[in-house]
C-alpha cells in the first residue's frame, strides 16, 4: 500500500478504520481516486501513439468547425478528435468506418458518415478519411 503496489480492500479499509479510526469510506475513496489519476495518466501517455492517426485529418477543417482550436498540439488534439467522433481509438474509428464502407448503397448512413460528412470528410476504401 505504501510503495503503491497493491490496492485498499474494503477488508484493509475496514482494518485501517478499526487502527486508526479513519472511515472505512475515506481508504476506499482514496485508493480509487489514486486509481483513477494513474489510469488517467497512462491513457495520456498512450495518446502520444495516436498522433499519426490525428494528424493525417485536415487541421484547417477541424478548426473550421471548431473541433480543436488553432492553440491546440499533440495529445490535447488526439483527444478531441476522438471526442468529436465518439470513440476511444484509431481502432474503433476504424472498425465504424468499415462497417459503414460494406452497407449497401441506399441504405442508412452508419452513425460515422453521419457524424462526418457535413464537416467534409470524405471516405472511401483506398484513400484516407481526409482530403490533405
């Protein structure tokens, strides 16, 4: 627990709030929060990864239509493009933009193309998702 090896149990919760009269709730809370922030911290540092992915979309047409800002660089990007196309990956935007290349003409437009086309974004299966 010191060394933040391990996590607190609700048993060694329990058993803190017994020793040192600390709630239960407050080792239990404490620890997820911790959770939380390294979590965080490591979903940061995979970001880095997917810069290649952020930056083969039209920057100019992102910030056109306010999806990042013209201060915005590197990670903070990544994320917001992700937000913009509600996924947690290059991977799942990928696997969005295949399912909607295999619907048959006339049919609904998957939620992606949905999404992206009144932004400008074109997609087809042998070039990128944007026009650079």
């Amino acid at each position: 627990m010191i060394k933040q090896l391990i996590g607190i149990s609700p048993d060694v919760a329990i058993l803190l709030e017994r020793a040192l009269g600390t709630p239960a709730q407050f080792w239990v809370k404490a620890d997820a929060d911790y959770q939380a922030y390294e979590s965080r911290r490591l979903a940061e540092a995979t970001l880095t990864q997917f810069q290649p992915w952020a930056d083969q979309f039209d920057r100019t047409i992102l910030e056109r239509h306010h999806i990042i800002e013209p201060a915005d660089t590197g990670t903070t990007v990544v994320e917001k493009v992700l937000k913009f196309f509600q996924v947690a990956t290059p991977a799942a935007f990928q696997i969005l933009g295949s399912n909607h290349l295999s619907r048959s003409a006339g049919a609904t437009p998957s939620p992606l193309m949905s999404r992206i086309r009144p932004y400008g974004f074109g997609c087809s299966s042998d070039r990128p998702v944007t026009s650079r």
